[in-house]
C-alpha cells in the first residue's frame, strides 16, 4: 500500500468518525429540543452560531491549513468536537440556550476544520495529471460522509430513546476521542503545509472559476437546508404523525442514499476522464433539480398525498442533488491551487457554510410562519439561480489544468 493511498484512508477515516457524531449530535439536537417544546424557529436558532462559525472557520481555517498544516487543522477539529460533546454531557435541566449554543459553534467550527483539511489533503495526494482519479477519490471521499452522516441520524435518534440525549453525548465523545489519538501518530507530518507562507489577505480568492462556484455552492446549499434542516423534520413529526424513530430512520436512509449516488458521480455524469465537466452539463443538472421542490410544492397544493408528494418528491431530490454536490465539489478541488490549496478549499466552504446558514435560519422562520409549501418555492429560485452562476464557469471541455493555469493568471 503506497504512503498517498495510506494518508488517504487516515483522512477518510478521520473524517467519517467525525461525521458519524456530526449527524447524530444534529439529529440529537433537533429531536430533543423539539421534544422539549420548543418551536421550528426557536429549533432553527440553535443552529445558528454552527453555521455562522462554519463561515469564519472556512474563511480562516484555508489560512491556518497552510501556515500549520492540514494534520494539524484536522486534529485540532477533532478535539474541538470533543470539547462540545463534552459541554453537552450535562443533565437535561443544565442545557440552557446558552450553553447549547455555544456547544454548537464550537462543533461548527470543528466540523468545517475537518471538511477542509479532508478535502485539501486529497488535492495532495494525487498527481495533478490525473484528473480522473482525483474525480473518483473526492467523489467517493464526499459520498462516503454523506452516507456516514446519514447513519449518523439514524444513530442520533436510536441514541435519544435508547439511552437519553446526556448518555448519547457520552458514548459519541468516548468514541471519538479514541478516533484523536490514534490521528495524532497515524496523520502525516505537514501535510499541506505551503512553502511560502502566505499573508492573511490572500484568504479571499482572486480566482474568478472559484468565485463563481462558491456563489453557486451558496445558493445550492441554501436550496437544500431551507426545508431539510428544520422544516422536513418537524413536517414529518407534526402532520405525518411520526415519531423520532421514524423521523430520524428515514432521514437516515435519505441521507445515506444521497452519499450513495454522489460516490457514483463521476458514471452518472461521464466526467472520468481528466477534463472538467461542461459548465452546460452541470447548469443542466442543477435546472432539474430546481424543478423538483417545484413539483412538490405545487402536488402539496393540489391536495395530492402528501405521503406520496414529499417522500417520493425528496427521493428524486436527493439523487439530483447529489450529482450536483459532487461535481462541484469536484471542481473546487481541481481549481485549487497546489500550494495553499487551503486557501482555495477554504473560500469555497465558507460560501458552503453560509448557504446552510441561510438555508437554516430560513428554514425555521419561514417554516413557522408560511408551512413547507413556501421552504420548497424558496428552495427552487436558490437552485435556479445556482444553474445560472454555473454558465459563467470556464469554457466547456477545457483541460482541467489549462482551466486552472489560466484562471491563476
């Protein structure tokens, strides 16, 4: 096994053990706090320091990953996530707003630590003439996590009835900090690390590809999380009737499905052999994912079952959008520079960070004050507006090293 392949699997590791309590600690969240009688808004509102620190942490984070080095970042994220387990850990009657909010930014900030480092690392790992290896690794890298994530609900809400939101917190935390250390001998030494220091001006990317896919990535994200976050969870609970169990399952078996088919990507789109994707093709895929809250909104409307509306309508959703999450995720990595590569993934996952802000604090307000009908309508305008930024991206079929050398100037 070849030291790349090696490195490869520590952060893929490292990275899905993180997931796996990232998406049981939202899930944990949401369910217990909806349980205890708080409103979607007031639900939506704990999230909030969790995104908003995604945004500064992506910002800063590209910097400290090429000044400190992507081990170090990772590690650091690790044990962050650690700390906010443990600040949870508490008996149910000392989980003040305060302290609840605070655990979150503290997971926000560790949860894009560990996404950057995750995702620069494998710009690294493998040679830049090899486009569609580099393709199939973030995909399946991307895939995997999401898959994980959505195992993570399903483990959030068996946690909750099993053994309580406090004993949840605990055993995730045992977990992961036998995950830390072992990252701390087995993650390689200054990996990412840029020979040339860079400057903290140069965080904001001057590169025009990267630019415009972040401004897409926002509005595709927000488009997701403006009814996934908070609004679907409550909807299945409160009209659906369903319970935890079967809110946190099926949002389990959503998200795990959608990981599934982002690993698959690269076959979906044909986009394996080392140029970058037509930006027709990808405008294309994120045109009929716009469509498909639409069509939701408007069966929900036309008094159809709703069973039959939102489940199968979210299906579809998720296999659109993870073909359109993976190829951009694809791009950033390809776009990025070698040296400081950070710096690239890191721009681009604040835009990230900041659409599932947007997305959750709407999710929340106007889930409460209008239903799901007007997340999904809202939904579909971000992803329309995703579909047109994608046109602006460089020329169709241009070799992908070409595309980067020439937006690097």
């Amino acid at each position: 096994m070849s030291a790349a392949i090696r490195q490869y699997l520590v952060i893929t590791g490292n990275y899905w053990a993180f997931t796996l309590t990232d998406g049981a600690l939202r899930m944990l969240v949401v369910l217990h706090f909806h349980q205890l009688g708080y409103s979607p808004l007031e639900v939506a509102m704990l999230f909030v320091f969790y995104e908003f620190f995604g945004v500064v942490t992506n910002l800063v984070g590209g910097y400290l990953g090429a000044r400190l080095g992507l081990n170090r970042t990772m590690n650091i994220g690790l044990f962050l996530q650690l700390v906010a387990l443990a600040m949870l850990a508490v008996p149910s009657q000392a989980l003040t707003i305060p302290l609840v909010m605070a655990a979150q930014a503290l997971s926000g900030i560790a949860k894009d630590l560990n996404k950057m480092s995750a995702k620069s690392g494998i710009k690294l790992l493998v040679p830049g003439d090899q486009q569609g290896k580099l393709y199939r690794w973030v995909a399946l890298l991307t895939g995997s996590k999401n898959t994980l994530k959505g195992v993570g609900f399903f483990l959030g809400g068996g946690l909750l009835v099993w053994t309580g939101f406090q004993g949840a917190m605990i055993i995730m935390g045992a977990v992961l900090f036998l995950v830390w250390l072992a990252s701390l001998f087995l993650l390689g030494q200054d990996l990412g690390r840029s020979k040339a220091k860079p400057k903290f001006s140069q965080i904001l990317s001057k590169s025009r590809a990267i630019n415009v896919l972040s401004a897409a990535r926002l509005f595709l994200f927000s488009a997701r999380d403006v009814w996934f976050v908070v609004a679907l969870p409550v909807y299945l609970h409160t009209v659906f009737g369903w319970d935890f169990w079967q809110v946190g399952g099926f949002m389990a078996i959503w998200v795990i499905g959608y990981g599934a088919v982002q690993t698959l990507a690269p076959y979906f789109t044909g986009k394996n052999t080392g140029t970058t994707p037509a930006k027709g093709v990808i405008a294309g895929w994120a045109a009929a994912l716009a469509l498909v809250p639409a069509a939701i909104a408007l069966g929900l409307t036309q008094e159809l079952s709703p069973q039959l509306v939102v489940v199968g309508g979210l299906l579809l959703f998720g296999v659109l959008f993870a073909v359109n999450s993976s190829l951009h995720s694809y791009l950033i990595v390809s776009f990025a520079r070698g040296d400081g590569v950070s710096l690239d993934v890191g721009f681009y996952y604040m835009s990230n960070a900041a659409g599932r802000l947007l997305g959750t604090l709407l999710s929340g307000g106007v889930y409460q004050l209008y239903g799901l009908e007007a997340c999904l309508w809202i939904s579909a305008v971000f992803v329309a507006l995703a579909a047109l930024l994608t046109l602006a991206l460089p020329a169709p079929e241009q070799p992908v090293n070409q595309a980067v050398s020439s937006q690097q100037g």
